[in-house]
C-alpha cells in the first residue's frame, strides 16, 4: 500500500512539473510588467519634478501636471508594449530564429506605427499642457521637453 | 465392575461421538454381554456431559450467521480498492501523458512548408511569448528611437539632483 502511495505520488509530480514549468512563463511576464509600472512611476515624478521646477508651478499645478502626465503614461504603456516585443522578435530573428524570421516585416512595421503613434502622443501632451500657460513658458516647456528627449537619445 | 481393558479406549471415543460406524456396531453388541463395560460407557457420557461447553449465545449465534456474509463483503471491498488504485495510476499516467503530448508535440510535428506561423499584427505581436530577450542596453536604444523613455535603463538615481540641475549642497 505504501509503495503503491509513493508510486502515485511520483507520478502526480511528474505529471505536474511540466505545467509548473508552463506557469513559471506568466509570472515572470507579471514581474517584468511590474517592474516597468514602477519605473514608469520614478520617470513621471522625475518629470513632474523637473517641469515644476522650471515653469514655477504651485503645489496644486503640480498635482495636476501629474494627473495629465499619467494619463499620458497610460496611453503610452500598450504602445511601449509593442515596441518592445518588436525588439524582441526583431531580436531573435537577428540570430536565426526561423519562427521570428517570418515575423521580421510584420515586427518592424509594427516599430514604426507605434513611433508614429507615440511622437503624436508626445505632440498632444505638449499642447494639453501648454493651453494653461503664457507664451514664454510654452516656449521653456517645448526646450525642457526637447532636452528630455535629447538625453534620452544619448543614453 | 471394571470396564475390559481393550474396550475402553473405545468406550471413551463413543462417549464423545467420535468412533467410527463400522466400530460402533461391534462395541454396542458388546455393551449388551458386558456389564462392566456398560458402567464404564456411562460413567464417560456423564463425565463428559459436564464438560461440554455451554449452549452459544443469541449474539454468538447471529455472529457466527454473520460471519459468511463479512468475509464475502470484506473481500469485495478490498477487491475494489485495488481496482480502485489501478485505475487512479492509470489516470495519471494518461495525464502525465497527456501534458507531455500537448508540450511537446506542437513544436516537434511542424511539416516543412509549415514552420511558419502567421505574421503579427500590432496587436498580436504582445501574445508572443517571452524568452531569448535583447540585453537591457539594445532594449533601451530601441525605445529610445520609438520615443520613449528607456524604462530599464532607469534605477533609483542617485544623480536627479544632476538631472534637474538642482544644487547639490542646497538647503530646503
């Protein structure tokens, strides 16, 4: 009885351990997801921060700056999103993944569509946020945005 | 009177019920010439009258009426546990079977012509599974030419001061 005992219990492993390796793959996915929220978090702090210090802003336009900025954010994550899994497709086909070979055109165009779609959100972020202030700020707000993106091309 | 003395092994076996038939006629005939003989027969029948045991109780009676039955349904019972067990291993096996099958097979069964899955769209491309990922460098090169703040390259700074242009030794 005992040995009938182990003999099923070694079976209920062997029969599990693949569907433990299967759910390894979503967890790490949801680790990843979570560390990009919370970077993404430290990235619009650091902007509200700079922006504030920059235009002048009060303690409640500040708030709001980073009510807009989330916003933003949220719509930007399902585009960052594809962009980083073109890389990882264009990535693997670079080293001849035949299964991502045949993704490469679908990958890359999918990169481009998704520029497109973020520079039009970063034009319409510039233009929410400039409605609220007088010109000479817009034009310190267009600088300090551009310089943001500048040091991001330098990374 | 004494008994004959190569009668009373035989006297003490039928007292008890326990000659043989073809013995008991003879000894009986005996019994009717021999009075000695005959003293000794019943001396043993009341001798062992009193150490007969006593008469089974209802309980003993509806037990030992009970006891086919158990025995029948104990081994039935234990008939369908091993049943039982052999089935449950078997299961298992057919699904540590079926698990390997549906993990393996896909990737192994493809024809020539047909490695190639279909093409992603924008918004299938997210449903690709992880793994073999660029390092964290071309990763962020690549969101940076997207438009995108490089989100891996970013950590707990301990330069925003730098970044901010704030004074370091400034004072709040």
């Amino acid at each position: 009885m005992k040995t009938m005992a182990r003999t099923r219990m070694a079976v209920l492993l062997l029969a599990l351990a693949p569907l433990v390796a299967v759910a390894s793959a979503p967890e790490r996915e949801a680790r990843l997801e979570e560390r990009l929220e919370q970077a993404e978090t430290r990235h619009r702090l650091r902007q509200v921060l700079e922006l504030s210090n920059v235009l002048g802003l009060d303690n409640a336009q500040a708030l709001t700056l980073e009510a807009t900025l989330r916003t933003f954010d949220e719509q930007r994550r399902p585009l960052r999103r594809q962009v980083r899994e073109s890389a990882r497709i264009l990535h693997r086909a670079s080293r001849g993944d035949s299964e991502a070979l045949a993704q490469v055109d679908a990958a890359a165009l999918s990169a481009f569509e998704a520029r497109e779609r973020i520079a039009a959100l970063d034009k319409e972020l510039y233009l929410t946020l400039a409605k609220a202030l007088p010109k000479e700020k817009r034009a310190t707000l267009a600088l300090t945005l551009a310089r943001t993106e500048g040091r991001r091309k330098k990374m | 009177m004494a008994a004959c003395p190569d009668q009373e092994e035989r006297l003490d076996l039928h007292a008890a019920g326990a000659l043989e038939d073809v013995e008991v006629v003879t000894l009986v005939q005996h019994l009717e010439g021999c009075e000695g003989c005959r003293g000794a027969f019943t001396a043993s029948v009341e001798l062992l009258a009193l150490m007969a045991l006593p008469p089974t109780t209802a309980q003993e009676q509806a037990e030992l009426e009970e006891l086919p039955r158990r025995t029948l349904s104990e081994w039935r019972r234990a008939a369908r546990r091993q049943d039982l067990d052999l089935r449950t291993l078997g299961a298992l096996v057919a699904t540590a079977a079926a698990v390997t099958v549906v993990l393996l097979v896909p990737s192994m069964w493809r024809l020539p012509g047909q490695d190639a899955p279909p093409p992603p769209t924008s918004a299938a491309a997210t449903t690709a599974p992880l793994g073999e990922e660029p390092d964290a460098e071309t990763m962020a090169a690549f969101e940076a030419w997207a438009g995108l703040e490089p989100l891996d390259m970013i950590e707990d700074s301990d330069s925003w001061d730098d970044d901010l242009g704030f004074d370091s030794g400034e004072t709040l």
